[in-house]
C-alpha cells in the first residue's frame, strides 16, 4: 500500500485499484503519517552523487551494499497520495469484481489487519489464489476465509511471518513484563511503532494488564499526525471486526477498550510533541510514536531523551526492521532495548494447516519460503514442505503457472435452445445441431439465434444492414451411425437389385450393382454412390442407405 | 452383631432378595459389606450364618432365581466369599452345593448378568475373598474357576481385568505358600496343580505372539515379586527369566514398558538389568547421536543406539516422539531413585541427553544429520516433553557432574526461564529444576554456600526473576515468587548471596505484589516479604513515588489481614506471623503485646476457619514462649521431677486476660469447624496445665464475676455468640477453666463429626427407610 503512488502516478498507470476501505483509509493514514514527518524536515538540498556505482562502492557498510540505489526516489507528496487513492475502487469480502470478463476477482478476510485481504481469481475453469499478510490468531479484524480458498489449482502464498521463531503471545507477554517492569523502577517505556494496526492489540492488552500491575497512574502517549483519526477509525470499522467486537457494536459499546482508556484519561494522543503534549507530559511514561525505523518522527526525540537513562527502555514490536540497524546512529545507549516482534501472519505450522485444509493442486511461493532461514540452516520445520513441492519465485521473475485453460463457457440464448432438439444417442448423453451465431465480446460468448432467411430481395438495389450478415443455407441434417453391409445387400435385393457383389477394400466395401453399371463404396467416414447420369437412380439408391443412418 | 441390627437383618435380607426394590444407591451395598467384614473379624461367619437364617435364605434364594438386579447379585457373591473366607463355613456353604452353584460354571458364569462388568468383578471379589485356606486350593482347581480368571484377564472392563490379574497372583501366593502343607514348597515338581496352572499359563502367554498377552504375564509377575520375596519367588524367576530374557532379542519388544516395570520389582541378574536398562536407553542414545558432530567418549548409551525401531518411532509422527520420550523420561526419573538403579549410573551421558532434548525444545540445537533436523522440528516448543525433561533434570542433580555440564545445565535452565515462549507450567519446571541444581551443585562437604558459579548464575538469574515477577501471566508471577522464597530461606544468610539479592530489584518488585489483583500471588508475596523481612533483606530503597515501602511490612500485613477479602494472603500471613513470633521477629517483639492482641481481634472475627486455626497456632506459639513447653502426659515421666516450667506470673495472667486470649479460645472453642474448636480444646487443656498451680478453685467458684461468664458462656453454647466476655479477673478465667469439662470435649471432638450416621444400625435403617417409602407408595395404589 505505501508504495501505491509510486505505482499510480509515476509508471503511465491508467487502471483501477480495487482495495477494501479500511485499506485505503488505513492506507491514507499511515502514507500521511510518512509525509508529514518527512516534511516536518525539509531539506535544502538533495545529494545524488553518491549514486554513482564508483562513489557508492567507496562507502562504509551499509551504505556501499546498499542495491539499487540509482532506482530510490524521494518520498511522494500528499497530493500525489490523494491522487493515487483516486484510482481506488472500494469493495468488499466475497463481492465478485469482473475483470473484462475474462476473470472474476473476490476479496476474501485474511485476518491479519482491518480489511485486509486475500485474493481469488478465477475463470469457470481455473482457480488462483492469492494469499497475501494473513492471520489464523484472534485479533481485532474477521477471522481468516479460508473455506473459500480451497479447490485452487494454484495457490500464490506470500507474507508469512517475518519472524518464524517468536510466537506473537509469548511476545505480548515479553512487551508486557517489561514496560511493567520498567515503570515500576520509574523508568520511562518508548515503543516505535506504526499508527495502526499491532497497536491496537497492544492498547487491549494493556487495558487488561495495567490494573493488575499495578500501572493505573502511569500516562500512556499515542504521538502520531493520524493518532487521533487511527483511533476513531477503527472503532467505525465494525463490518471488518471480529465477531466479539462486532456484536459490542450493537449494545451499543465501542469495539475497542482503548476508547475508555481515552476517557479515563490513561491514554492520551497527540498530533506531535509541540503544543499539548509538552504541558501535559509527566514521568515515568509510556510513549508509542513512530517511524519504526528510528530515523525520522517524534521517536527520534524521545531517543535522544531518554537514551542516556539505564532507567528506561525502548521496546520494538514491529518486525519490519532490524532493531541493531535501528539503533546503531544513537549508539552508545545506556536505555534499555527489548526487541519483542509481533507478527501475527502465518508461521510454517500454521501454513502445513492451511495447505492440509485448502488442498491447491499446486503451490506457487517466493523463494526463501522454501529452504530454511540462512542464519538456522538446520530448522528444517522453518520452510513450506508440501506436495507436489511448491514452486517457487525470485524478484522479478516471470513464471508460467502450471495449467492450461481448454475451456471456455458459452452462453445459450434462451430462444435458441428452445429450439433445439436433444437426441439420445448414447445413454445420457444427447446431442442437437446447433446453428447460431458466436457473438464475443468482453471475452464473454453468446451464442445467439441465427438471423431469419433474408427478404427476397426487393426492388431497391440498395445494401441493408441486415445482408451484412452471412448468408445462412438451408441446413441438412447430420447422419451417423455405420452401414452393415450384409443387410444392406440383403435390402438392395429386396428393391429389385440382383448381381450383387461385395468388395473389400482397405478402408471398407464396395458394393458393385453389375447390371446397373453402379458403384457404391461405403467406407468409415464416407459413402459415395457412382452411377452414371441417372439420378433417379441415385436418389432411390441414397435413400436406402440413409434408412441405416441416423439423421439429426 | 449387636441385638439391634440382628433384629434389623430379616428386614433388609428380604428388601435385597426382592426384585421389585431397587437399591438405589450401591454405595449402601459397599458399606454393608464393610461392616460385615469387621464383624466377621471377630465373630464366626458360621454361627453368624446359623444364628440368622434370613441370610441363607438369600443366598439360595439368589441362586434359585437370580431374578434380583446385577448389584445385589454381584452383593452376594463378594459376601459369601467374605463368608467362605473361613474355612468352617466354607465346608458348610460347600455342604449346601451354594459355593459351586454361585462359582462353579453353572454359577454366575451362566447367568444373563454375567454380562454385567459388575457382576464378573463381584465374582471375581468373592473369590479372591474366600481364598484364604488349603480347601479354597482344591475348590478352585475343581471347578475350573482358575481356566475362567484366565480368561477374564482380556476383560473389555479394565477393571475387571485387573482384578483378575490380582486374583491370580492371590492364588499363586497361597498355594506356594504351604496350601495344605503350611510350609513353603520351593521344588517346581512339588508345586500343587494350581500353581502349576498358573505358572505354566503366565510362560505360554510370555510365549504369545500377541503383546497383549505378554503384557497380563508380565503384570502377574510384576505384582507377584512387588508382593513378596520367598524362597519359591526365587524358584519361580529362575524357571521365567529365560522367556523374559527372550522377549529383548524380539523385534520390536512388546511391551516395553510394562517389561521395565517387572525388572525394577524383580532382583533380576545384573546382565539382564543391563540388557533391559540399554532398551529403556535407546530413544535418549538416538537423540544424542542425532545431534552430536563427534562420536563422544564412551559411555552406556554407545551400544544401544541401533535400534531402528526406536529411530522410526521417534519419527514417526509427533505424537510418539512425544509419547515416548516422556515415557521414558519419566521411567528414568523412578528408576534413578530405587536401589535397582543400574551401576554405574550413566550420569554424563543422561545428563548430556537430557540437556539436548530441552534445547531441542527451544530450537537452540545445531544438530548434525538430518535426522536431527526432523526431531528439531517436532519437539520445538513441546510443552510436555519440555516439562519431562526438566523433571528428570531435577533428579540428575543429584548425581555428579562435571563443571562443563553443571555449566550447560545452568544455561539451559537461564534459556528457558528467560524464554518468552516458556509456558508458565513449563516456568514452574524450570524453577524447581533449577533449585535443585543450585542445592547440589558442587557440594562441598563443609559447605553449605553457593559455588562461584552459582553465583554467577545468580547474577544472570535476578534480571530474569524481575521480568518474571511484573508477567501479565499470574501463575508465572506466582511461581517466581514461591522460587524466590525458597532461595531466601536457604541462601538468606550468605553474604554473597544477599549482595547479589540487593544489587537486584527483585525485593521491591516481591514487594509490590503484595497489592497483586491475584490472590494467590498476593499470598505467595506475604510468604516472600515476610522471608525477606525475617533475613533482614527487605527492600532499602523507599521511593517517595511508593507510599507502601514507607510504613512497615508489619503495618501492611495487619491491613491485608484485616482487609482482603480473600483467604488465602490472610491465611498467608499468619503463618508469616507465626514464624516471626516463633524467631523473635524484631518488629514484633518491640510490644508482643500489642503483635498478638492485633492479631487475635482480626482473626477472631475471620470467617475462614483455616485463619482462625492459624490464630490458635499463633496464640500456641505465644503462650509456648511465656510458660515453656507443654509437660509431656508420659507414663515413663510420672516420677521424675517436673521440669523447670515455670509458674506463670499472675501478672502474664492478667496480659492473657487483657489480650484477649482466653475470650479468642473459649469463642473457638465452640467453633462450628471441628477442627478449630479441636485445637482450642488443646490450646486450654495447655493454659489448665500451666495454670494449676496459680489458684485454688474454691475460691474462684465463689467469685460473682464467673458466674456471669458461665452465663454467657451458656448463651453462647446457645448461638448468641455476639456478646463479649467483658472485662474478667484472671482468677475468674481460671475458674472457668476448670470448670469446663475439656477432657470430655476433646473426646467427643475426636470422633469424626458423622461418627453417629456412621454405625450399622443406622445404615440398616437408612437402607429399610428408603424401600419404606416403596411400600407406602404401594399402598396408596389399592
């Protein structure tokens, strides 16, 4: 989602976006939370020099293996976001979304953040799904579809956990021990975090937590541009919710406790550190601010504050950055760092679950998915294991998925197949002419009822319309079936025909009519009857043997 | 059997014998029996039999018609056998064709019922009663009940079968015993004919093909050796181990398990032990092979790693990994403490496995081969194998180790304590295991102090234990503390250890549960802080920003037994209390007074009658340090000269009178929870044999003011216990003491509170009672 106006506004795009609305809202917040902290320090000047591969490979660690650095781009505007958020369609889980006809694409609940989303997109015969970031523990958004996902040929499996290893309860309880611990010994708690999201479990964790601990007088501070708005909108959201928060909405309470946490006065939220917040700040806190990264927001204040406290401690959750990496510029620190990553998406047991459960034919995922984690080569339970083995991709890779399509469907017009008439020719299976005419378009098919015999022409030479379409010949019926040649000589003698004689070729008979000078040759796809100029003849002779055929 | 039941038995003889009255309750059934086995310990079954008709007139009436309900049936079978078990009645029960027709294949075996589990196992109860003597042998073999037990033994009942098993090894015993002879027969050949059939049935079956077979051998010699151990029980093992022995070279072994069982009741050869210890070992030797680079020294896991069927089942599915592991885990931890226990114990290398599985557990394993890989897999984060482990690491600390090990037993245990995945079951593993492991590291024999590298470990172990401590989880919060206690009370006086504590901040934190929304972690912090306070190591540091540490313990304990509203801190800190008054707790010998009279006004209006036993304790302990130890009531003491106690003051007794002990006695005294008024009973019998001497009681008898105690006394026997005892004279107390009869009370307290509802009369009439009810109900329906 961050990087939809890159996509948007900078590749000639002209499509539609389809996208849940917690997504785009979500999506809005997190993109204006981005720019307003890179704003909030503009810079006089930008340095691109550096690029050059000569000057790049000269570098320190990082920086020098930093890869494709000629494709960074500075961070887009919130015009450019409103723009990109312009081409957003909204739609909801299950509403089938027709792409030109050709597939159909469902959002189906992933369970892992409000609105998000996997993927099916199917044809009448063939079935993809995509599974992006998806959760099977229970949070805040709807549980995971998974019943929707099964009968795919292929299923596209992305954005497992990013942290195989740490179990997200486990973690809660870590986050939570040590920011009690911390407050107790009167130290100060800072948790780089996004707007959205984790956060919200954390703040339900901490509402049932902070009594029995005894941290009731502790001010918890949400600093963030959006805190405000995150916090109201998901409590709005109640169609994405849980099933528990869903029927609190009905009684009528907010689906979120962290709404009484705000009207008790223990959480607190601001838009950033100036104005409010510097008068009503009190120690020991707890702070929840972003970036994540440590290297832009109001985190870098508190960083600076607290850093050189062994008091306090700095308590990452989100798994989407190195903490080391986070922390190396503010080295040395006497703060205390706890690193509890909390990522609720599928971990390997859960996605053998899933596979069990779903059963795709086959299993298309990135490449790392398949061998165990460099750093733990011999967790062998840390990769997808399934069979057939799944596919696997690398960045940019191209890949044919493994099916064909064979089978496209045909709509029938009801007129038209009214006018058909099935005959049996097997046991249940039936079979009738059709003469119709193939109408595409938006790869759809139709086939609609022929257009009548044309007008005899009328005096005015002038074309119509109508005599654009093909002209349709009066039809004659299909024959099948085969010819038995002993009963078909048997009945040419019953009509009068003698010196009979019976040939066989390579691929049939050949009946010889001697005293007619007449040829008949029968043979598996064709029969020909050969006499000369007497059509009379031919007519009676074509009639019996249409008595062996079946004509439909 | 005393005149009144005697009279009752007719009664209830013909309710059993009559199908249209149910018994409802079969526990009825069960108490009847019990009470005509204690009188058959002292009475004659026969006489009893010949003095009450209407009990054989059920007997043959159930073996005529066996139209009565499976109970009953199964009723009359275990009471003749209890009837049989004499041998006199036995042959007149046998004179009357009722023993064959009850047991006998014509018997119960043919009836309907017999498909009844409860009727098979009262068969087989009555059995097993009556065979107590040489004619129950013959009965037994001549009736072909032993080809029966047999078979019961692949009962569908469990419990059915397991009796049958029981009542072979019963058979086996008394026929070796002497049967006939009264002295034991050790030759094979002289065995009589139902040893022999029982012996030759348990080595066929030893034999079998099928593991369920081997297993019911197996159990029978297990319970028979568990049972005994005579000359004939050495014969028997000699002409059986060969088969057992056998069992090993099979593949796979049956019955594993229930063959580990037999060799550790059995004084087996030491080279079978061997062969049997090395089969218990494999599941451990693969784990160890699978997860070391190097072959490792020598040792007992070496030879046994071979097996194949050990490595499938350990990859087979998680399940048996799972299963078998803690099986055998938890053999090993039962075996390590039986005499049995193979020599040499493999410490090194048990204790090198053991560690592996654990850090296989918690993913921290590089293992070596693939098969390593998979176990990786399927053990990380297995709770149960997690809790196995460290229950048998708990137990191989009291061998001896090498540093390095001792050292990676302390890492692993520091791994899994600070582990956020650690489940809180799995937490309470680890701090026992690791307390143990601290006791018995480097014992030095003079020495009770912690090693340099205990010490060290401790320095790791305090951040731990305070992250624990502040856990959202309560159980976690709760067994960091119970293991914070139990390091206090044995390393609470080394200095070195103090240090450590107080560098920490684990006292405030301890400190700072007592306000815990749990109650069990408020009451494990009583028991903590009141550690800490008795050793001096009470947290230093008042922050201003924390009120509580400001006043004293002494003051927040007093609050927590008078305010909280669960039972168990309050029950907590009385036994904080008691300890400290027991070890002259600064806090509370500053005014002893004022601690105990504090103490007893709350407790005295608790409603947890555990809290008021514990202030009956307490007042024990006080009353213990004024007047010295209770004189002991033994007859061997009558002449000696009575020890030093001395005669209390008649000022002490005037404190007593003002705490207010004797009222917080007398009032417990007539407490609705027997035990309390127990302990009040001993608690004033003590005060009357400390305080003879302080005044005659003719002089107390006369005194007005015990005369208004006696009255309130009497209101309060009557349920008005609001009204105080006012403001009495100690010699007013004493009369009153000795006024009560204390001796008759204790009586009449020690017999359990249902002993009246207990005795057979009343179980006759309970039962008659409820088919009364029957009989009227029929009437109404003329």
């Amino acid at each position: 989602m961050m990087a939809l106006p890159y996509i948007t506004e900078h590749t000639g795009f002209t499509g539609t976006v389809y996208a849940t609305e917690p997504t785009m809202q979500i999506g809005r917040l997190l993109m204006e939370e981005l720019v307003n902290f890179i704003e909030r320090v503009p810079k006089a000047q930008s340095a691109s020099l550096w690029k050059n591969k000569d000057i790049q490979r000269l570098l320190p660690s990082p920086l020098k293996d930093a890869v494709e650095v000629s494709t960074w781009r500075r961070c887009y505007t919130m015009q450019e976001v409103n723009s990109a958020l312009s081409k957003i369609q909204l739609v909801g889980y299950s509403q089938k979304i027709e792409l030109f006809g050709a597939v159909q694409v469902t959002p189906l609940s992933s369970g892992y953040a409000l609105g998000s989303s996997n993927w099916i997109i199917q044809s009448h015969y063939e079935k993809v799904s995509y599974v992006s970031g998806s959760s099977l523990l229970t949070t805040h958004p709807q549980p995971m579809d998974q019943a929707s996902l099964k009968n795919s040929d292929v299923l596209v499996l992305t954005g497992l956990t990013q942290i195989p290893t740490a179990n997200p309860d486990g973690m809660v309880g870590e986050f939570c021990s040590n920011l009690a611990l911390t407050v107790r010994n009167g130290g100060n708690v800072l948790v780089p975090c996004y707007p959205s999201g984790v956060i919200y479990d954390l703040l339900e964790c901490l509402y049932q937590y902070i009594d029995s601990a005894g941290l009731s007088n502790i001010p918890f501070y949400f600093i963030s541009p959006v805190a405000n708005s995150s916090l109201e909108f998901s409590q709005i959201f109640a169609e994405w919710l849980c099933h528990n928060k869903q029927s609190k909405v009905y009684l009528p309470e907010p689906p979120f406790p962290h709404a009484e946490l705000i009207q008790t006065n223990k959480l607190k939220h601001y838009p950033s550190i100036h104005g409010d917040f510097s008068n009503d700040f009190r120690q020991p806190c707890v702070v929840f601010t972003g970036h994540p990264s440590l290297r832009f927001g109001d985190v870098v204040h508190f960083m600076e504050l607290w850093g050189k406290s062994s008091l306090n401690t700095v308590i990452f959750t989100e798994p989407d950055f190195s903490y080391l990496e986070a922390l190396a510029p503010y080295q040395p620190l006497a703060m205390k760092c706890i690193y509890c990553p909390i990522d609720t998406r599928l971990n390997f047991i859960q996605v053998s679950k899933l596979l069990k459960e779903v059963q795709p034919l086959h299993v298309v995922c990135p490449e790392q998915y398949t061998q165990p984690p460099p750093a733990q080569s011999h967790r062998m339970d840390l990769m997808i294991d399934c069979q057939p083995p799944a596919m696997s991709y690398r960045r940019a890779e191209v890949l044919a998925l493994p099916f064909k399509r064979r089978y496209e469907k045909i709509e029938i017009m009801p007129e038209l197949a009214d006018s058909l008439v099935p005959m049996e020719i097997k046991p249940g299976i039936s079979l009738a002419t059709v003469s119709a005419v193939l109408h595409t378009k938006d790869n759809k098919h139709v086939l609609q009822p022929p257009p009548r015999p044309t007008q005899p022409p009328s005096s005015k030479k002038r074309k119509r319309v109508s005599e654009d379409v093909p002209d349709c010949k009066v039809l004659k019926p299909l024959l099948s079936g085969s010819i038995p040649v002993e009963q078909f000589v048997q009945t040419l003698e019953k009509h009068g025909f003698s010196d009979i004689k019976v040939e066989d070729t390579a691929k049939g008979h050949i009946v010889l009519l001697q005293e007619a000078e007449t040829l008949i040759q029968i043979e598996e796809d064709s029969t020909h009857i050969i006499c000369d100029n007497d059509e009379t003849l031919r007519v009676r002779l074509r009639d019996l043997v249409l008595r062996f055929l079946q004509k439909f | 059997m005393d005149p009144e039941c005697s009279k009752l038995l007719p009664a209830l003889c013909a309710v059993l014998a009559d199908p249209r009255q149910l018994v409802a309750d079969d526990t009825c059934l069960e108490k009847l029996l019990d009470w005509f086995k204690t009188v058959m310990e002292t009475e004659s079954s026969l006489h009893l039999l010949q003095d009450h008709p209407c009990l054989m007139e059920l007997l043959s009436h159930v073996l005529k018609t066996q139209d009565v309900s499976p109970r009953v049936l199964s009723f009359v079978l275990r009471l003749v056998g209890i009837f049989a078990a004499q041998e006199d009645c036995f042959q007149y029960l046998q004179q009357g064709e009722l023993l064959l027709g009850l047991f006998g294949e014509t018997g119960a075996l043919s009836w309907t019922a017999w498909n009844m589990p409860s009727v098979r196992s009262g068969w087989i109860q009555g059995l097993c009663s009556l065979a107590h003597h040489p004619s129950a042998l013959h009965f037994l073999a001549d009736s072909g009940a032993v080809d029966t037990i047999f078979a019961l033994q692949g009962d569908p009942s469990l419990f059915v079968a397991s009796a049958a098993s029981q009542l072979l090894v019963h058979i086996l015993a008394l026929a070796m015993q002497g049967g006939a002879s009264g002295s034991p027969i050790s030759e094979a050949a002289a065995w009589p004919i139902c040893a022999q059939k029982i012996v030759n049935h348990v080595e066929e079956s030893l034999h079998s093909k099928a593991t369920p077979q081997v297993t019911q051998a197996l159990n029978v010699l297990t319970t028979t050796f568990g049972r005994c151990h005579s000359p004939w029980t050495g014969v028997l093992w000699g002409r059986l181990s060969p088969p057992v022995a056998c069992l090993f070279e099979r593949d796979p072994i049956p019955a594993v398990h229930s063959l580990m069982d037999l060799l550790l009741s059995v004084a087996s050869p030491q080279e079978l032990r061997t062969q049997a210890f090395g089969v218990l070992l494999q599941p451990l030797a693969c784990i160890l092979k699978a997860t070391t680079q190097a072959p490792g020294p020598p040792g007992l896991l070496d030879g046994t790693a071979g097996s194949s069927l050990t490595v499938d089942a350990l990859l087979s599915s998680k399940s048996a990994c799972v299963g078998l592991l803690c099986q055998t885990l938890a053999h090993l931890e039962e075996l390590q403490m039986l005499p049995q226990c193979p020599c040499p114990w493999p410490q090194v290398p048990l204790l090198g496995a053991t560690v592996t599985i654990l850090r296989l557990c918690d993913g921290s394993v590089d293992p070596s081969s693939s098969m390593g890989g998979r176990l990786c897999g399927t053990l990380g984060g297995c709770v149960r194998v997690q809790r196995a482990a460290l229950d048998f690491l708990g137990t191989l600390s009291q061998g001896t180790s090498p540093l390095e090990l001792v050292l990676e037993v302390f890492a692993v245990l520091l791994k899994t304590l600070e582990s956020p995945e650690s489940s809180p079951t799995v937490l309470k593993k680890a701090f026992q295991a690791t307390l143990r492991w601290l006791q018995n590291s480097h014992k030095t024999p003079n020495c009770s102090d912690l090693s340099p590298d205990a010490l060290l470990f401790l320095g790791e172990l305090f951040p731990i234990l305070q992250k624990r401590l502040c856990s959202p989880c309560w159980e976690v919060r709760d067994s960091a503390l119970e293991f914070l206690t139990h390091l206090i009370r044995h390393w609470g006086g080394q200095a070195d250890f103090r240090e450590a504590l107080h560098s920490s901040e684990v006292p405030t934190l301890a400190r700072q549960l007592l306000q815990d929304p749990e109650s069990y972690v408020r009451a494990s912090a009583v028991g903590t802080a009141g550690q800490l306070s008795s050793r001096g190591l009470q947290a230093t540091s008042a922050s201003p920003e924390n009120p509580l540490a400001q006043q004293g313990l002494l003051m927040d304990l007093m609050h927590i037994l008078s305010t909280d509203s669960e039972g168990f801190p309050r029950r907590a800190v009385l036994r904080v209390f008691t300890e400290w008054l027991r070890d002259g707790h600064a806090d509370v010998i500053r005014d002893t007074e004022w601690f105990v009279a504090t103490v007893l006004q709350a407790v005295s209006r608790d409603l947890d009658w555990e809290v008021r036993m514990q202030g009956l304790e307490l007042a024990q302990v006080f009353l213990i340090q004024a007047m010295g130890q209770p004189s002991l009531h033994c007859p061997y003491t009558v002449g000696l000269p009575e020890a030093t106690s001395p005669r209390p003051h008649p000022e002490f007794l005037q404190t007593l009178c003002r705490l207010p002990l004797f009222e917080f006695a007398f009032c417990a005294l007539l407490d609705c929870d027997r035990p309390v008024a127990q302990k009040a009973c001993d608690l004033l019998l003590f005060l009357r044999d400390k305080t003879t001497h302080c005044s005659g009681p003719q002089e107390a008898g006369d005194s007005p003011n015990s005369a208004s105690v006696e009255a309130v006394l009497q209101r309060w026997r009557e349920g008005e216990q609001g009204q105080p005892l006012g403001d009495l004279e100690p010699e007013a107390m004493l009369a009153i003491l000795r006024s009560l009869d204390l001796e008759g009370l204790q009586g009449k307290l020690a017999k359990s509170s249902d002993h009246v509802e207990k005795s057979p009369q009343s179980l006759l009439q309970d039962m008659l009672a409820t088919v009364g009810i029957l009989e009227e109900n029929e009437a109404d329906c003329y």
